[in-house]
C-alpha cells in the first residue's frame, strides 16, 4: 500500500490554524506530521494550503484522534472491523495505536519511538539481517533503518495495522529511497510463515507480539523452536513481554518467556521490559 503524502491533523493543531487566521496571520509555520518536520502553511479566509494544495479549516475535531485528508474531509484515521483500531496522539509526536481502546504501545514515560530505539540497540542491528516478527507501526524497523540494519523482513498480521501504517508520518515506507530497499513488509501470520524461512539465516530477531491472551501461538514452545531454528548461533534476540497479569495473578509471563527460549536453545535475561536472549 502507497503511503499518504497529505496533512495529517490533530484538534490542537487546527485550532493553531484558525487561531493564527483569526488573528489575521497569513501564514502558519508548525508541523503537519506529527513533529516529523515543520513548515508554513499560508492561510486564506476560507482554506489553507500545505504543499501547493488548498485545504478547508476542519470542525468538531476530536480528542486523542488523529486526522488525514480522504479526498472529501478530514476524517479520523480509524478503522471498524471486529474491532476498533485507531492511531492516538501522544505527546512526544510518534503516536500509539489502540485495538477496542487498548493501548498497544507504551507512552507513558517517554516516545514510543523512543521506546523502540531502546529495544533495537540491544540486539545490535547494524550491518545484519534481522526478523521482525509483529511490524506493528513499524518502530522497530524504523530504528533499524536508523541503526544501519543491512536487511530487515517484517510481517504484519492485521490489515487495519497496515493501513495505518499507511497514513503514520512515522512508520517508515519499503519503498521511499531512505530505505534503500533494505525493509521487506509482508501481510502474513509470522507462526505460520516463518516456517518458510531458512535454517540460521536471520542474525537477529525483534520479537514484540501482542499480549499472550490474544496470541498464545507467539509464545508458544513449537514458535520458541522455529526462532531458534532461523537465528544463527550467537545471534541477539529480544522479546517484549511487559507485565501482564502481574497485579491480578501469581503468572509471570517474563519468566515463563524465559525458560521456554531457555529450552529451545537460547541463553535468556530478563532486559527492560522484556527478555534478551543469545541463540547457543
């Protein structure tokens, strides 16, 4: 799917440019891409422009709800499926995404951008191949990029998450020249394909998949087996975990997580919010 190139909007942001027109500014300088870039944004009575292109002043905005142009409006990028899947604002700029109100990423302490760069340094990406096996909003490939990764093949599972991706300033695009051709984004179930993978030719592996109760085949000891059938030896792994259950039941997915990589041959740690594990 080809990345939108438009606006994206936020309330506070309108309420920037029609605050700055009232005041009779004609021009408007912030950033229509959530803090990704900045620009000015001349304005007219009725319109506004961002790249040569005219654009009506939005209304009734919402709250914690991001906004693209669709050709008509500017509509929340949000989507109902099954479930309801959204990107959510935060303040740090790369936003989150919910499913049915629940928030998929952390944003509490700091970006979750800066929360992926966090996580991808630990397995040291630059000059390698790696396996991201839940793209998400694609932070951790993104990082990679950043790190210097020779090759990244990332698999997404949910479509709605893809097309957010799609209109997500931050989620980087396979084919934008920045990416030089290094980032390979496949819509498949990783349990399933990632027995298509060779043995021992993947260097590192990002692991981040949803919570246990959603995906237990992620956690599982047969999917365990496949990561250590594809990583070669010495090769960096780290899996998000984080601590669900943790104030409601005795379970601790951390550890359990830990013994099962342990038994497929890994040598596992628990490392922020989550494990770090080297394939023997």
């Amino acid at each position: 799917m080809s990345h939108y190139s438009g606006p994206v909007l936020t309330r506070p942001i309108a309420e920037k440019l029609q605050s700055a027109r009232d005041a009779g500014a004609g021009e408007w300088s912030g950033s229509l891409d959530l803090g990704c870039s900045n620009g000015s944004a001349p304005l007219h009575a009725d319109s506004w422009e961002w790249k040569g292109r005219r654009y009506p002043y939005p209304h009734k905005l919402k709250d914690r709800t991001i906004y693209y142009w669709d050709g008509d409006e500017f509509a929340p990028v949000s989507r109902f499926s099954g479930s309801l899947i959204k990107l959510v604002p935060t303040e740090w700029g790369a936003p989150t995404f919910e499913i049915d109100g629940i928030k998929m990423l952390p944003t509490a302490k700091e970006s979750p951008f800066e929360d992926a760069r966090r996580k991808v340094a630990l397995v040291e990406p630059r000059g390698k191949v790696l396996l991201d096996t839940c793209g998400g909003l694609g932070y951790f490939a993104a990082c990679c990029l950043e790190g210097g990764v020779a090759r990244i093949h990332s698999f997404e599972k949910n479509p709605d998450v893809l097309w957010l991706r799609t209109l997500n300033p931050w989620s980087p695009d396979p084919d934008e020249p920045a990416s030089g051709g290094r980032l390979q984004l496949t819509h498949a179930d990783v349990s399933q394909a990632i027995t298509e993978i060779p043995d021992a030719s993947v260097d590192a592996l990002l692991h981040d998949p949803p919570r246990f109760g959603i995906a237990g085949e992620l956690y599982s000891q047969v999917f365990y087996d496949q990561l250590a059938r594809v990583l070669r030896r010495d090769g960096r792994l780290f899996h998000y975990t984080g601590s669900p259950n943790e104030l409601t039941s005795d379970r601790d997915v951390p550890r359990e997580v830990t013994k099962r990589l342990e038994k497929a041959g890994f040598k596992a740690q628990l490392a922020l919010d989550g494990v770090l594990a080297i394939r023997r």
